[in-house]
C-alpha cells in the first residue's frame, strides 16, 4: 500500500497543531521551490495596514472627544499690564458722545436753573440709560446741594456732579475677579472656574480671549473650555485667541456636541496640570429659557464634579440699553451671575447702562471692553469711567 498519503495527512495534522514555526517553515520550503522552479522571488501578501487614530480623551460626562492643540511658540504674544489700561482708554470713553459729560455739565453751570433745565437733565440722564430710579436719585441730591451750596463755578459743578455719579456706581462694591486656585483636604489641586455667559452677538467668545489676555497679563495660567458647541467657528475662534498667548483651548471634535462634558474635561485638565484659571465659554441662545436653563445647569453641576465655578461672568452690549438689561435678566435668573462684562462702550454707548444694570441685578461691572483691540478689556474703576464720562 502507498504510504504517501498517510505522509502527507500526518503532516498535514502536525501544521495545524504546531502552530507559527512549523507554517514558517513550510512557508519557506514552497518559497525556495518555486525559485528553483521558476528562477523568480515568490509573491507575499500583506494584511492591509490599520490607520491608528490619534488618541483622544473622553470624560465622565457623555464621552464627548475633546482635544486640547498645543500652541505654536512662535507665536505666542506678550499682552500688556492691566493696570492703567482704564487710564489709557479714558480717552475713548471720553469722546463716546455720552450725555453724561459735557451737556449736563453745560446745565448745571447755569446762572440761575430753571424748572426747564432740570428737565432738561433728567432727560439727558433717562437718554444714556441711567434708569428712572438712579436718575431720580442723582436729581434730587443735585438740586439739593446747588441750592444749598450755591455752586455756579465750573470747577465746583464738575466736582459735585463727579461726586454723586461715584456714589451712584456704587464704588463699595466687590469687582475683584476670583482667579485664585485652592487645595483640597488631600492635597488635590482645583482650579478657579469662569464661565462666561450672554446672548450670542455681544462679543462673548471674543470678550472670553481678551479675558485670558487679562490673566496672562496678570500672571495667571489659563485653560479655554469652548463649551459653546452650536455655534459655527465658536471654538476655532476662541483656539485662535488662546494660541496668540500660548492658552490651550479645549473643544469638541464636532459641533452640536455636550457642552457639558467639554466643560468637565477642560476643569479635569486645569486640575490635572495646576492650572490656575478655567474659563469657560458658553453657548448664548434665548430662544427657549427652559433649554437655556437646563443647559447652563448642566454645566455647572457637571463641571462642579472637579471644581466648583467661582465666578459666572455676563457679558452684555452696552449699546443694547434696555434689550440689554432684558436679556441680562434672564441670565441673572437662571445661571447665578456674580459679575457683569460690559462690552462695546466706545462709539455710541450710553455709560449710563452701568448704573441701571447693577442697580437691576444687584451684581457689580467687574470689566468693561472700550474698543477692538485685544487688549482693549480693562478691570472697571469707578472713578477712572466717571472721569472718563466727564472728559
């Protein structure tokens, strides 16, 4: 009988129980073959290749994929002192055309003042939107002094005007920005957390960079969480801003993500690598307040599993007025605002917005943006913006 047959099954089994080696070696012996066979190299086929994707870190909080792109160095800027940037933008404030200036000091240095001139200045007041209290407020406390005191000279209106309109910003309040990180009971480091809320349209992403530029200036390291995830180019817009002074930027690889899990994972970075300040941008729409509310809701209990916000920042257009101060409301209701962001103060704004608005939400102007510079966002003084309004 033709043993062959039994050669080839036996060694058939053994290829398949000794596993790699044994294949290797046939593999070679058919290789060797066909070279002598044919004088040519034998074909190998290659499992395709498998791209690996980059890594990206998810949270806790949905797993939204967020990533954080180093900036370039190169182009890193150094953003200037904060201090006396009110005093170098007083000039703007100054020739904003504000009725609080030169028309009411025009008024009150009258010889002898008319029924018609204090109408004339409550009108002035009510037109740079000052509010009907306030306004009623800083009336009567000048008409009682000027009757009182006699004041006619220039020198001596200006004073008195510039001393109730600091009174009536109301200078004891707390505008400090809380920036300062803390340590847990264990040693863990948090960060200070920002958000930064508005209606889309009042430079709120754009108020977030120059913010960051405030920091840096300050001394302070920064991570941009770029939780307005809705809106087209929101997070390209505030990456760029942050790379301009060396900030990393974390956002979602897509838009219309949570905004929620990009706030947690950039609060988790700013604990991780001790960072100082966390300032997160968020998304502005007022069509629906119940979705505005759960939204920033959200946010904040999401992000407070790492750290806490320390400040909820409301970024408001100040050539708005009223629809302004309409809009600010609702935000005051529903996210806990500790501080208002005034923007857009430089043209046609009305300062008078200042007093109505801390007057309404019972909530200081920490930061008051005077123009289109980067670094045109300035720490709020009362007495520099009065000498400012008053030139």
């Amino acid at each position: 009988m033709n043993e062959l047959p039994w050669i080839e099954i036996i060694s058939a089994v053994v290829v398949l129980a000794g596993g790699g080696g044994i294949a290797g070696l046939l593999v070679a012996r058919r290789r060797r073959r066909g070279q002598d066979q044919g004088g040519g190299q034998a074909t190998v086929e290659r499992a395709p290749e498998v791209a690996v994707e980059p890594e990206v870190s998810t949270d806790a909080a949905g797993g939204a994929p967020v990533e954080a792109p180093a900036p370039p160095r190169e182009a890193v800027e150094t953003p200037a002192p904060t201090a006396g940037r009110l005093v170098r933008l007083r000039d703007r404030l100054a020739r904003s055309g504000s009725p609080l200036g030169a028309r009411l000091l025009s008024v009150l240095s009258r010889d002898a003042l008319t029924e018609d001139d204090w109408d004339e200045i409550e009108e002035e007041l009510l037109l740079a939107d000052v509010g009907a209290g306030p306004t009623t407020e800083l009336l009567d406390a000048l008409r009682t002094k000027v009757r009182v005191l006699g004041v006619r000279e220039p020198v001596a209106v200006r004073d008195l005007l510039r001393s109730e309109l600091v009174t009536l910003l109301e200078p004891g309040l707390d505008r400090t920005l809380k920036t300062e990180p803390s340590t847990t009971a264990d040693g863990t480091h948090l960060p200070a957390v920002t958000l930064v809320v508005g209606v889309n349209g009042t430079g709120k992403t754009t108020t977030v960079g120059k913010l960051a530029r405030v920091l840096v200036a300050d001394g302070r390291s920064v991570v941009l969480g770029a939780a307005d995830t809705f809106r087209a180019a929101a997070a390209d817009q505030l990456t760029t801003w942050g790379n301009r002074v060396g900030v990393p930027t974390v956002r979602s690889d897509r838009e219309g993500a949570d905004p929620a899990s990009v706030a947690f994972e950039a609060v988790a970075r700013g604990r991780d690598e001790k960072i100082d300040v966390v300032l997160v941008d968020t998304a502005g729409r007022l069509q629906n307040k119940a979705g505005l509310m759960d939204e920033l809701g959200k946010i904040v209990r999401v992000s407070s599993k790492v750290a806490a916000p320390s400040e909820v920042l409301l970024v408001l257009d100040a050539t708005t007025g009223q629809n302004g101060l309409s809009q600010a409301r609702v935000f005051a209701e529903v996210a806990g605002v500790t501080g208002i962001v005034l923007t857009k103060l430089d043209g046609t704004a009305k300062g008078g917005i200042v007093v109505q608005v801390q007057r309404e939400l019972g909530v200081p102007v920490k930061l008051i943006g005077l123009g289109e510079g980067p670094d045109d966002l300035a720490p709020f003084d009362v007495e520099e913006f009065v000498d400012g309004i008053l030139g």
